[in-house]
C-alpha cells in the first residue's frame, strides 16, 4: 500500500520479472531470478520462470481482441508447453470458477470490465503459478464489481496455493490482507 507515485507498480513489475531492477536483486525460494549485477537467470530461463510460476493481473486487463476469452485464457498454458486440449481442460474449469463459462466463446470486446477483470484472474492462474501480483486489479470499477473481483482473485489464488501481492491505495482493500507492507517514496516501512 502507498500513495500515487510511491513506486507499488514499480516494485511489482520487479518483483514479477517484467521489469529488471535497477539496483539490488530478487530472490525466490532460494534462487535468484534477476539481479542488476547481470547474475540471476538468463533471459530466456527468466521469461520461462515467469511464464510458469509467476502471475500478473493489471490494472486495464489488457487481451488479446482476436481471440476469445477462452482462447485468451489458454494462451500462457500453451506457450509453456501444455497441450492443447490440457489448456483447454484447464482454462475451461477456471472461467467457470470465475461464473464466465458461458462468456467463453464471446468477442473479448463485448466484455464488461469486470468480466475482462475476471478473465484476466482465470489467465493469471492458468500456469499453477507460485505467486501472482496484482496491481490495483479493481482501480477500473464500480465497489460492488470491484469487492466481486477481489473474492474472486483472494479465493482463487488460495484454491490454486499461489501467494496474492496485491497493490493498492484502497483501506478497505488493503483491509483483506494476511499482512500489509507500505511503501513511501520508493521504500518499505
Ligand atoms: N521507468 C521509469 N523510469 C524512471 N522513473 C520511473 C519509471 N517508472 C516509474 N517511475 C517513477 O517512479 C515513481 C513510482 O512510480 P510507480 O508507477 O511505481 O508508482 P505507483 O505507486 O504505482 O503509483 P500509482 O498509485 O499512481 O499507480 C514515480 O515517481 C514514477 O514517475
Ligand atoms: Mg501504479
């Protein structure tokens, strides 16, 4: 938790491999992943680490237009080697855990946020992943959604085992959390 500019994003994206830091290294289970020294993994073990035990929710649920939420769903399980009808099997149970499963074949533009916002949630647990961070995942909707969402992202990630390092300016988000880290001009107090 920290005010605008504090650095949450910042932080998040190093923290899941998808910005390299700057100085200093990050460390999980023991292995370093990425550190500004140049030690760590190397570029294509990194992507492939976070690929598969890492995910990632945004703020604006970006997706791929082109395929639909299903298909947007299965598209991290593939790229990690999953066959196709596994990451089918898979991303059709978790839209159905996010009450999508009749959403699955839609045009991703005729979503609403929150449904995107859900989708998103199912694909950043597609993979088993260890950890997923979320960076202000409710910032683009209304309370009611948005508490929807949270359930959602809290439940789900606790069913699949993945830590939740969740970003936000909210109390009342904040309030959900096993523990609470504030950061303040780029530092954890
Ligand atoms: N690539 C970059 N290079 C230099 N400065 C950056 C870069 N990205 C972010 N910053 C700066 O680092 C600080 C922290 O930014 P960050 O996006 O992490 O904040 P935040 O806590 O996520 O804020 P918000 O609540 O507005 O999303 C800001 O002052 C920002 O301008
Ligand atoms: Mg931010």
């Amino acid at each position: 938790m920290g005010p605008s500019g504090s650095g949450k994003s910042t932080l998040l994206h190093v923290a899941a491999l998808l910005d390299p830091p700057s100085s200093g290294s990050v460390w999980l289970d023991g292995t370093c992943l990425s550190a500004a020294d140049g030690t760590g993994l190397d570029d294509d073990a990194r992507s492939l680490f976070r690929l598969r035990r890492l995910g990632f929710v945004h703020q604006t649920y970006p997706m791929v237009v082109a395929l639909t939420p299903l298909e947007n769903v299965m598209l991290p399980a593939e790229y990690a080697g999953m066959d196709r009808a596994a990451a089918r099997t898979r991303a059709v149970d978790l839209l159905a855990r996010v009450g999508l499963a009749s959403h699955a074949n839609r045009d991703v533009r005729t979503l609403s946020g929150g449904e995107r916002q859900r989708v998103a949630i199912a694909r950043a647990l597609v993979n088993r992943p260890v950890a997923v961070f979320a960076d202000e995942p409710t910032a683009a909707l209304d309370t009611t959604t948005g508490a929807q969402v949270l359930d959602l992202l809290f439940a789900e990630s606790r069913a699949s085992g993945a830590a939740l390092v969740l970003a936000t300016h909210d109390p009342t988000v904040a309030a959900r959390a096993d523990h609470l880290l504030r950061l303040s001009g780029g530092r954890l107090g």
